[in-house]
C-alpha cells in the first residue's frame, strides 16, 4: 500500500516533465495497459508468450543476442518486447517487429499491470538488467508465472538507494526465481539485498554477445558510411552524457597535431542532446556534421586546408549503430 501511495505521488510529479520533456507521445496509453485495437488483437492471439523487458537503447542492444536464442530454443512460443523509453521503443520495432510484439511496459500500478498481464499471458517473464517493479513481480506469481534477470548489474550509485529499502526489498526478491549477474560484486550485492543465494548466478555481461559486423568487408562499408578514407584513424566517444563532450574535444584538439588525419565520432547517450553536443564543438572552433547528413552536401563543413577546421567531427545522431563503428 504504502508502495503504491509513493509511486503515484511520483508520477503525479513527474506529469510536467515528461510533458516539459513532450514524451507524451500517442502509444502512452499503452504504460497504462491499454492499446489500440490492432496491437489489442496481436496480443490476444498469442501463444506460450515470453515476455522481455528491456528499459531502453542499451537493453534493446542485448535483445540482438538474446532473441535469436530464445526463437532457436522455444520455437513454438511467441516473444513480446517491452521498452520505456521511445528511443528504446523505435529501435525494438526497428530491429524486432517482425519476431516480437513491440509494446510500452505498463506503469507499476496495481490496476495496469494486471491489465497488461491478462493481455499478454505471458508463460515467462525476463527482465534485462535490474527491472525491479514490485507490482508487477507480485502478479507474475500470482498468476504462477516466473520471472528471470539477465544480465543484472547494481552499480554504486544504486545499491546505496537498495540499502534505504532493504527488508522491503527481500519480499520483492523472493518473487524472482533467478538472478543472472553480470559479475561477483553484483551477485553479492543483490544476496546483500535479500535475493536467495542459490538462485543467483554470475553469467557475464551480455552487451559483450550483443552481434556486431562479423563479415570481412564490415569496417569498410564503416569506413564508407562515415566518409572515412582507409587510413583515418577514428576516435570514437561513445554514450556521452553532459559535461563530457567538452573534455572529449579539449582532448581531441590536444590529438590534431600529432595524428594529423585523426576523425573523432561523439554518440551522446540521449539523441535528443544532439544540437547541444554540436554548440559545444562550435564553441571550440571545431567543425561537425551529423552522420545522418554526410551524403547531403548542403550540411557539410567548409574545410579551410592547413587549419584545424580542416578536422571533422562526426556525431552519430542515429540509433543502434555505435556497436558498428
């Protein structure tokens, strides 16, 4: 109870932002467990569903290793991904719509997680990561479905959180059948928690088996994509937050006079930061361009020859391809 009264005082907060924000956008209704009829229809008509949810970008990345496992091992059963984020949300259709029903994962509330359980009867539920949803844990066994995490991390910062709820936490835990960290201080810190030791696993980080270029020809089609002659060296910076972008150029322009032909690749985190990452390279006299524009000669960089403008800056305004370069 007390749960629920925090988490809907939260959301009531956080209402102006993700409007501030405009993630408002028109498959919310799904984070309330309702959908359009289409997508009420695909759900309905599933079988032996597997669940997998998978917060954003980074846990859609795993899904390239994982999906392809669970399609070769369970061939009968039917896949349902479900994201957070939009970002998430857009590459998950990108790269899975036709494998799995892509859908908005409900808010933790009492009402629309029993909504989306009813509609997905799931037969397992897999979380990427540290998904902890209390709610939607206690209506998986409830309806004596278990739950998994793979690839399970708490970092620093959160497992100082974790601590604060403790003996809430262990009730919340029990409820998963297994956890599979991604190494031993994680495995020990979420037994710390409350997880019951034998149900917890360390089995590695499975961003590393995420599939990337494997064919011989790959850093080529790369190298193309990215206008990159054969023997430019590249930097890349990948997932940047803000603040970073600053000492990443300061150190690139540190780079220029001793690699000459050095390119550098900036990837922020949030696509959304984009025009703010290219204020922060003009403001150091640099020039960029987007990866989306390298074949539109209109947004090109004028190169002014023997100066450091001459230096281009690329920044991957695209989603799912940092793997790639």
């Amino acid at each position: 109870m007390l749960y629920d009264i925090g988490f809907l005082i939260f959301s009531v907060i956080y209402l102006p932002v993700l409007v501030f924000k405009g993630k408002l956008h028109r498959e919310f209704p799904e984070r309330f467990g309702i959908y359009d009829k289409a997508k009420e229809r695909a759900l309905l008509s599933g079988r032996d569903r597997i669940w997998i949810q998978a917060v954003s970008v980074g846990e859609v990345a795993v899904c390239k290793s994982l999906i392809p496992l669970l399609k070769e091992r369970f061939p009968g059963h039917d896949l349902v991904v479900s994201t957070i984020t939009k970002a998430g949300n857009d590459l998950a259709k990108k790269l899975f719509s036709k494998d799995a029903a892509i859908i908005y994962f409900p808010l933790d509330f009492g009402f629309t997680v029993r909504r989306a359980v009813k509609y997905i009867k799931p037969r397992i539920y897999i979380m990427i990561e540290t998904e902890i949803w209390p709610n939607l844990l206690s209506e998986l066994s409830l309806n004596s479905v278990p739950s998994v995490m793979i690839n399970g991390r708490i970092s620093d910062r959160s497992i100082r959180k974790y601590r604060l709820v403790k003996p809430f936490l262990k009730n919340v835990l029990s409820e998963i059948c297994a956890f599979c960290m991604q190494d031993t201080i994680d495995a020990e810190r979420v037994i710390e928690l409350g997880a019951p030791p034998d149900r917890v696993k360390v089995t590695g980080n499975m961003k590393f088996d995420a599939e990337v270029l494997a064919n011989v020809g790959a850093s080529d089609v790369v190298r193309r994509s990215l206008s990159l002659n054969e023997d430019d060296p590249l930097l890349v910076a990948g997932s940047t937050h803000e603040g970073e972008e600053e000492t990443v150029v300061e150190a690139f322009r540190e780079l220029i006079p001793e690699f000459p032909k050095l390119k550098l690749l900036i990837a922020p985190r949030h696509i959304g930061r984009v025009e703010e990452v290219e204020r922060v390279i003009s403001k150091s006299g640099l020039k960029s361009v987007r990866v989306s524009r390298l074949n539109d000669t209109r947004y090109l960089p004028c190169r002014q020859a023997g100066t450091i403008n001459d230096t281009r800056i690329l920044i991957l305004d695209t989603i799912g391809h940092l793997n790639e370069a």
